[in-house]
C-alpha cells in the first residue's frame, strides 16, 4: 500500500482537436507559409539550372557556333586546301608542320596564314605556302592548322607575338593535323 498523501497517477486524457473559432471558419490557414516561399525557389533555381544547361550546350558544345577547322589530307602542292572553318572570335588560321620525332611545334616552322578573320564561317579556299616552307612540304609531313588570337591587336600576324593558341571549353587548342601524302 502507498503511504496516505502520495500523489496519485491523474489518468491522460484524450487528445481532441479543438474546434475552429469563428474568426477561423471559412478562411484557409496556410500550414507553413515559409515552407511555401522556400519550395518556390527551389523551383525556380532548378528551371534556370536547366535554361543554363541548354544554353551551355547551344553554345559551347553544338559544332555549328563554335570555333572549327576542317581541313583533309592532301597532295603536296604550293597551297594548302581549307574544307571549312568557323570561328566565334577574331583570329587567324596558321600552318605549321609538325615535327615528327618530338611530336611537338617546330619554332620557325610557319608555311602559311591567313589575314585576320572576323567571326563566321568560310568554307573552300586555299592558301599559298611561304616560298621557303616549300621545299620542307614532302610528302608523309605532317601539318597542323591551328587558330591563333591577335595578341598585339595589329590586325597581322607576328609569328613571335601572336603566339597564343584559341582554345574550345576545356582548355585544348583548337587545331586539326593532317599530311601531305
């Protein structure tokens, strides 16, 4: 037996929901409105997430807007042929041949450039060699088209100043090999 003047167990009641007041009835009582506000730009970052990714695409990896050099193997003449390239800044296209046992760029190796080109694409022309480079065109040589910058902002290109290499979103030049057969 308990001593007298314990406290005795009170019995929990029920839970019961308690009925709406009368300024509550008929009006809807938002649960959370912050719940609400963070939920809706959750939704909105995500939307321009995926704009951005779309934008991405279009503009870096879709071929038809970025930099390119389309250029084939060929037979050794005193021009090279250009199938196509585009490009989305200033720069000029350069040939130099490739030195096959460092499988690095010969300095002094120029054979030819084009002038300064604007934005857009061209597409079948040719480009004479420098008369000296000629005679080191033969056949089995490797040629490499690379897109330069105008580093000195002339307008012409300087085989020692315009030595900075456009690049695609990687960080890789963009340039294309080919030979003389």
């Amino acid at each position: 037996m308990e001593p007298a003047g314990s406290p005795q167990p009170q019995p929990i009641a029920p839970l019961v929901q308690r009925p709406p007041t009368p300024s509550e009835q008929g009006r809807i009582v938002p649960l959370n409105k912050n719940k609400t506000i963070v939920w809706s730009v959750i939704l909105v970052i995500e939307l321009l997430a995926i704009l951005g990714l779309i934008l991405f695409i279009w503009i870096y990896i879709n071929p038809r807007v970025g930099n390119q050099i389309v250029v084939g193997n060929q037979s050794v003449t005193s021009s090279i042929h250009v199938d196509r390239i585009s490009i989305k800044t200033k720069a000029f296209l350069v040939f130099q041949s490739l030195n096959d046992f460092t499988y690095e760029m010969n300095l002094g190796s120029h054979l030819a450039n084009t002038i300064l080109l604007i934005p857009g694409t061209y597409e079948n022309f040719n480009l004479d060699l420098v008369e000296a480079a000629e005679l080191s065109s033969t056949p089995g040589a490797i040629i490499v088209a690379t897109l330069y910058h105008d580093s000195n902002k002339n307008g012409i290109y300087d085989t020692e100043k315009d030595t900075q290499p456009l690049t695609d979103i990687l960080g890789n030049n963009i340039r294309v090999e080919f030979q003389l057969d």
